[in-house]
C-alpha cells in the first residue's frame, strides 16, 4: 500500500490527532492515502466514527507495540 502522506501523533489524547489527521486530509487530493500513527487506544474507535461522519474510506487499522496505525482514504 502506497501511502501518501504519514503524520505522527504519538503522546497526544484525544482530540488532537484527529484534528491533526482532519488539517493533513484537506490538503490532499480525493484517492489519496494517509497514515496516522498514534499512542492514544481511544483512537481506534475515533477513526472509525471520523470516517463514518466524514466519508472519507478507513482503509485499515492495526497496532504495532504501542502504536496505534490508522489508514484514511481522502474522499
């Protein structure tokens, strides 16, 4: 998967990353993908309500250790 753009929240709480990832995405172009890697384990089901209320395309999720990965497609 060929991502577009990668921002890294780490360390923040909820909101911030996504608002962080809301500012990345109205700078990219429809089909684009981002990457937004976080620590917060509320973020799981935050990305998951941002994509329904946005329409923008939750790619995938997974963790890796502490690490929270979320995968937007802009819409």
């Amino acid at each position: 998967m060929e991502v577009n753009k990668e921002i890294d929240t780490r360390g923040l709480n909820c909101p911030l990353p996504i608002l962080k990832a809301k500012k990345a995405l109205t700078d990219m172009v429809s089909g684009e993908l981002l990457r937004v890697v976080a620590t917060d384990p509320g973020s799981m089901r935050d990305f998951q309500a941002f994509a329904r209320q946005t329409g923008h395309e939750l790619v995938e999720q997974t963790t890796a250790g502490a690490d929270f990965v979320h995968v937007l497609k802009r819409r």
